[in-house]
C-alpha cells in the first residue's frame, strides 16, 4: 500500500511513512507514565494528606507540572517515575504548607489500593490492615513518608535517597529501621 492509499483510507501514521521515527513521541511516553503511576501516585499522595479529595487534587496537580516539564527530564539523573515522585512530593508538601498542617501528615484513612474481600478471610485481612496502620501512625512523619515512597512507588534506594536529599546508604539505613520499627509495632499490638 502506498502513502496516497493509506491517507485515503485514514490509516496514517508516524510509523507508515517513509523517514518517520519509531520512536514513541512525548505524548506517548508521558501516557504510558501516567498510566503506569496514577495508582501509586494518588496512593503515595493520600498517605502523606490523609485525604482523599485533596490527593485527587494534588495528584492531578503533580501530573500537569510534569507534563509542563516534561522537557527538563534527564535521564542521567534517574528514572521518569522517580522524577514523577520527587514533583508529586513537592505538590503535596505545597498543599501542606497552604493548609497550614504542620503536625502529622498522616491521618486515619482508607487504603486506595483495598478492594473488598471474601468473606471467611475479611476479618484476618482487616485485622491486619489495622495493626499496619496503628503501627503506620505512631512512626514519625518521615519514616511514614519512606514508607510511603518505597511501597506506594516502588522506589529504589538511590531514587529515595535523590527524593529526600541523603545519601543512598542513609535511605537503605532509614528505611531498614522504618521497617525494624513497624514490625516491632505490629508483633507488639499482636501479643
């Protein structure tokens, strides 16, 4: 099929013309980003507001001041979604600072990523939701705010550290004894 044939029948694309890159456009990467990190976007933001609303807000705040800058991504720097993060930290810590909310950051909410279970396991799955949570609250804000980043986004250690501003082996240290700290809270409050 020729060119003339493929743009009668309204079939054309990058990829069928001749000299065209293969490569995906912008447009097409910060797609497949949004797609693959709204959910632990919006969770990592619900987690640092404690709410909701306002983290549909933020999370769509973040989205936009990435697709406006989008062009001062270096990779050399890290990866696009640890990048992503770092601004949707930044939006949510804004969103902090205007409401004036200098105490916890967390707050009693439900999880964004819970879906309803059977029956005959729903009271050992809420029980333990409950423990992790209670153990979540008595952390400090920023050893809930690692927690947030490494489980909610998935970040490597050096993309946490880059986030926070320390040194790699000062996140792996942090979130070990995040880690130490929460199971010491959960084995307690199971006794």
């Amino acid at each position: 099929m020729d060119c003339a044939a493929v743009r009668s029948e309204g079939v054309i694309d990058s990829q069928t013309l001749p000299g065209r890159s293969q490569a995906p456009s912008g447009w097409d990467r910060f797609e497949a980003l949004y797609r693959s990190s709204r959910d632990d976007v919006f969770a990592y933001v619900t987690t640092l507001l404690g709410d909701r609303a306002a983290a549909e807000d933020v999370t769509a705040l973040a989205f936009e001041r990435a697709y406006r800058r989008r062009r001062t991504f270096d990779r050399r720097r890290g990866e696009e979604r640890a990048w992503l993060f770092g601004i949707a930290r930044n939006a949510a810590l804004d969103e902090l600072r205007r409401r004036r909310r200098t105490a916890a950051l967390v707050t009693d909410h439900e999880d964004p990523g819970a879906e309803p279970t059977a029956v005959e396991d729903g009271a050992e799955v809420a029980l333990r939701r409950t423990t992790v949570m209670q153990a979540l609250r008595g952390l400090p804000a920023r050893e809930r705010e690692v927690v947030a980043l490494k489980f909610h986004a998935g970040l490597t250690n050096t993309e946490l550290a880059g986030i926070l501003g320390i040194s790699e082996s000062a996140a792996g240290t942090l979130l070990y004894r995040t880690m130490e700290k929460l199971r010491k809270a959960c084995d307690a409050s199971d006794r």
